[in-house]
C-alpha cells in the first residue's frame, strides 16, 4: 500500500510516499480502508521529531485521525463488519491506503457525512471533550473560553460549548478568522493580532479555559477565571513556561491542568470513545454541529499540507483524501 512517511527528522519536504505493508489485525483490531485523515498540528510536531518525550523515528507514517471501510475485522471483534463506514482515533499510521486500529476506537460515520468530513472529527472531538467537558466540567450557563478559535481544536469546542449551553468567547489572529468563531455561535471572538484580550474580557468572568498557546497567554488567562475556574492546558505554542501569583490561585480556588491524547492507553481511548458516542455523536445527528474544513489535499501532497497548516492561514480542518 502508498503510505506517507517521515523519512527523518525536519521540514515538509521528509514527507514522502512510499510502498508499506499492510499489517494484518490483532484480534481486537480492524484493518480500515482509508477514504480521508486529518492532519493536525501534532503531526508537524512529530514529523519535526519534538511531539513528546521521544525522538521521531525514521519510517513513522504520521496521521491521528482517519475515515473509511473495514477491510478487516479481528477474531474477537463483534460490533463491526466489513463494509461497515467508520471514523477512528490511531496513534499513528493514517496518512495511509489502509491501517489498524483498536475497534473500540471507531466510531460510526455520522448519517450524510462524507469520509472527509467524518475523519475530520475523531482528534478534536477526542481531545475536546475530554478537556473542556470531563476535566474542565464545563456547564450550561458557564462562561468559556478557546484561544485558537478557528483551528480544528476551536471549531470543535465552540460548536460543542454553545451546543450544551454554555457562552462561548474565542481568540484568532483575523478578523476574518473571528467572524468565523462568531457565525459558529461565539458571542465574541477577540483578534489577538489587534486587541489584547484580558483587557477585553476582564468584565465578563470566566469559568473554563482551553489553551493551546502558553507563554504569556498563562498568567492572562488566570487572572481572567472566576472563583472555582479551570484552566485547561492541550500544548504551549508559545512556551511552557510563565511567572504567576499562586495567591491568585489559592484565593479563588482554581484548577490548573493539561493533557496530551496520543500517549493515553488503548483502554482509556475506548472508555473515552463510548463517551463521545453517548453525548456527542447525538448531538451531531440533530444538526448542532457542522464540519469546516478548509482544505483537501491528495495524499501525495501531504507536505503541502503542512505547509498549510504551518502557515495558520488556514480556519478549520485541513485534510487528505486517499
């Protein structure tokens, strides 16, 4: 099969297709043909080889999140079928024809998706929810917060946010990219480039923030959370480091914490899954959440891809179609 590869450590360009084999399941595995994967920022994280604590080895085929049809299914696999259209978390291994995945980390295509908007969903909606809903306990009538609110992450959590209740301010770095957040439901989207936005939120109290920048975002953000808010940490584009006053937390009780999903075990991912499935995916069915996708590139132009994405110029999803 033609499977994207990281050759070596470094820029797009270490992206190339080259011929692997296609591994046969373990018993609780499928093999999926692959129609679509998304591209995320921890790709270009991995393929530059700093995603973790190590290195990024020479043959790893990048991809977190894929749609497509079981070509295969293990001995012990009972849910799925061959045929059977479905998205999936993986580890790795999606920027490829075929690939294996547990089975407890697929989900159904969504009724009238397309393979290119469901394979949009898995990365974001994992991390997302796991986040702002189980960690953050984000509530109907809490104020919430996303900086990089037109990125994949910050579509999925203003869709999801508004969707159970809650009010929704974003960050971008346009006003094109802000009045993107604001058509998916954000009361207000704070151009970053232009405006500071601790000066801008002050007033309004905030109970859960979702972060991906870091830096000086950090000591900002804690001092914008309510009594008893939470700030949720997904990665520090910016650094990860900062000087704060912990009597600022200390005083009003605020939670700090963070995580990243690709190392997370296989039974953590599934319970995780089944979660997505019960609260999420019903909320896709009845029309609260749209896919956004900026971009479909053929799988030979994986590095272009990346450049994209590297670039920020882009709102929403970038994607590639196998």
């Amino acid at each position: 099969m033609k499977a994207v590869v990281v050759t070596q450590p470094g820029g797009p360009e270490v992206l190339q297709v080259q011929e692997t084999p296609i591994l046969a399941p373990a018993s609780n595995q499928l093999v999926i043909k692959v129609h679509a994967a998304g591209v995320n920022r921890p790709d270009v994280f991995l393929r530059k080889g700093k995603y973790g604590g190590a290195p990024t080895k020479p043959g790893l085929v990048l991809g977190l999140e894929i749609a497509g049809e079981v070509a295969e299914i293990g001995t012990a696999v009972t849910r799925w079928r061959p045929g059977d259209a479905v998205c999936a978390l993986v580890a790795e291994g999606g920027y490829a024809e075929y690939t294996v995945v547990d089975a407890r980390h697929c989900l159904p295509v969504p009724a009238g998706w397309s393979f290119e908007e469901a394979a949009s969903l898995p990365e974001t909606v994992f991390t997302v929810w796991h986040n702002v809903f189980q960690k953050g306990q984000l509530k109907s009538g809490e104020n919430f917060l996303v900086h990089g609110g037109s990125s994949g992450i910050g579509i999925t959590a203003i869709q999801l946010a508004v969707a159970l209740g809650a009010k929704v301010f974003a960050t971008a770095g346009s006003d094109e990219k802000c009045q993107a957040c604001e058509k998916l439901g954000a009361t207000r989207c704070i151009n970053y480039n232009t405006h500071d936005f601790e000066a801008e939120l002050k007033d309004e109290g905030l109970d859960v923030i979702l972060d991906m920048i870091g830096g000086d975002y950090i000591a900002k953000n804690i001092r914008l959370l309510r009594p008893d808010g939470r700030l949720e940490f997904i990665n520090a584009m910016q650094g990860p480091t900062a000087e704060i006053n912990v009597m600022d937390i200390m005083a009003r009780r605020l939670t700090i914490s963070g995580s990243t999903l690709r190392p997370r075990s296989a039974d953590f991912k599934a319970a995780l899954a089944a979660d997505i499935e019960q609260h999420v995916w019903p909320l896709l069915a009845a029309g609260a959440f749209k896919p956004m996708i900026h971009k479909v590139f053929p799988l030979a132009e994986a590095a272009e891809a990346h450049r994209l994405m590297e670039s920020s110029a882009h709102i929403g999803k970038i994607m590639l179609r196998i």
